[in-house]
C-alpha cells in the first residue's frame, strides 16, 4: 500500500500525486515509468516518474483525468491508498553530457520532460525548455522547469507567453543554432511534427510513445510499435526512441483501438455505475505521464 502525501491541481484535468514509494524514489532514473494499480480489481495504469525525492521517500505522478480509471485515481485524497505501484520500468532517458538541449513539452507531457530536464541539468548541459498548452490554465509544469534552465512557454490563445504552437518557438531557437539534442513529449501529432521539424537540421531527436500497455514487461505485446522498420516495444525498449524513426501514423491508429470502450466506460460511471468494466474485465491502457 502507498500512501498519498500530497495533492495538487495542475490544470483543469492534470493531477499531481505525491505518493509513498521510497526503493522506487531511491532508484529510478529520469524516463522511467510505473504501473499503477488503484485497487483490487482496478486497472493496470502506466504513468511516468515526473519527481522523486529520496529523502521522502517519494514519487511525484501527474495523471491527466480522460477516462473512468484515471478519474477515480484523481480523486483519491491525501491519506488514501494506492494498492499497487510497480517499478521503475523501461530504459532510463539517453542523456547527453555536455552542449545544449531543448525539452519540448506538450499539454501534460511537459511532465515527462521535467525528470529528462533535471538529469541534463545534474551533468552540466545548457536546457531550454518550450512548453505548450492551449491557454494559461493548461500550461503546466513552468515553474519547476524554470530552475533548470530558460523556459518558452507558448499557448494556442495567446493568453500568456507567446501565441502559437511549440513548433513555432523550437524552429526559431533551431534556426539559432548551438541545439545538440532535441527531447520532445506531447500528444502524437506535436511529437510528429518536431521530428519532422528537426530532420533538417540534422539534430537527434528522442522522442517518449504512449502506445497501448498492459503488464510493463513485453510479455503482453499490446505496447509494439514500429522504429526503423522494425517492431520494438515501448515498456522494455523504450519509451523514448529516436523521433526521425518513429512510424507516428501507426502509433495513433494503435491509440485509438479502444476508444468506444473508453467512452462507455466514461458514460457508465458518469450514470453512477462505475463498477462496469472492472467486473468484465479491464482494457489495457496507454502510457500517460
């Protein structure tokens, strides 16, 4: 059982969790993942590491409330339990050790690169951060990320920071030049799009996927996705690859694969029965942070 500490609203539907895991706190690295498990019966949710603090003996996780199971681990309060967290799993972040990096983050992806942006940080290299969402509230994260180095935040609206989209910034900070690796995590289409941003210039682009995942350990296959041609899968190769090889076209089809049953299950429990699902069996789920 993991204790809740700590809570906190990050944006209309964004959650942070500050939860009791002291050996995963002690030994994970930036990249790298739970799996979540609210309860007896409950759904197996894969969420990234987006703090950890030794000392505590805790973890940070942000969990963007989109469908049945998420919401009700949001709604879990300070004092409350998590029956199961399982981790660290997958490969820990490709850090460079010296030049200058730019941790692109989208919506509540830019949880995901705070613990990459921290790493860079700890061995010396320059970070520039360009966050995104679609106006102030959904920004997240700018803050933390703030002590680590610049930070560009850039809103649809244009209600704070700059007006436009991330890709907008991350081109003008390219076209300056002095970038040596690019770290981008967001919904599909920004991912796709600063990696075909990038492949001109010529810059290393990692990339963290969210596709479909179920037990964390490759044994399921439900997390498969293709890299060079070659099928790799996201909860032990990964999650991050290298964006100019990522085939981004197959990931959203795989995304959306269990979509109806999201929304059935959303619409079950918004009625007042939220055990439907749990007693049917549940659906595997994609990586969020």
């Amino acid at each position: 059982m993991h204790t809740i500490v700590a809570k906190s609203q990050l944006s209309p539907n964004v959650t942070r969790l500050d939860v009791e895991a002291r050996r995963i706190s002690e030994i994970r690295h930036p990249g790298q993942f739970v799996i979540v498990r609210r309860g007896d019966g409950a759904e197996r949710i894969p969420l990234t590491i987006a703090d950890a603090d030794p000392e505590k003996g805790t973890i940070a996780l942000v969990i963007q409330a989109v469908g049945k199971s998420t919401r009700e681990l949001v709604a879990l309060e300070p004092g409350d339990f998590i029956k199961d967290i399982s981790g660290p799993l997958g490969h820990p972040t490709e850090m460079i050790t010296s030049g200058r990096a730019m941790c692109v983050g989208g919506g509540v992806g830019t949880a995901v690169v705070h613990p990459m942006a921290q790493g860079l940080q700890r061995l010396g290299v320059e970070v520039i951060s360009v966050i995104g969402g679609r106006s102030k509230e959904w920004v997240i994260f700018e803050e933390e990320l703030g002590k680590l180095g610049k930070v560009v935040v850039c809103t649809d609206d244009g209600s704070y920071g700059r007006k436009g989209f991330v890709t907008d910034a991350a081109r003008e900070i390219l076209d300056a030049g002095g970038v040596d690796v690019v770290y981008a995590v967001g919904p599909v289409p920004m991912m796709r799009a600063i990696a075909n941003l990038t492949r001109p210039y010529g810059v290393h682009t990692i990339v963290s996927l969210n596709p479909v995942m179920v037990d964390g350990t490759g044994m399921c296959g439900g997390c498969r996705v293709d890299v060079g041609g070659a099928t790799r899968f996201a909860c032990v190769d990964g999650p991050e690859f290298d964006g100019h090889l990522v085939d981004f076209d197959l990931l959203a089809d795989r995304l959306g694969t269990y979509r109806e049953f999201e929304e059935k299950a959303v619409h079950a429990c918004d009625a007042g029965n939220c055990r439907i699902g749990l007693e049917h069996g549940q659906k595997p789920t994609s990586h969020t942070p």
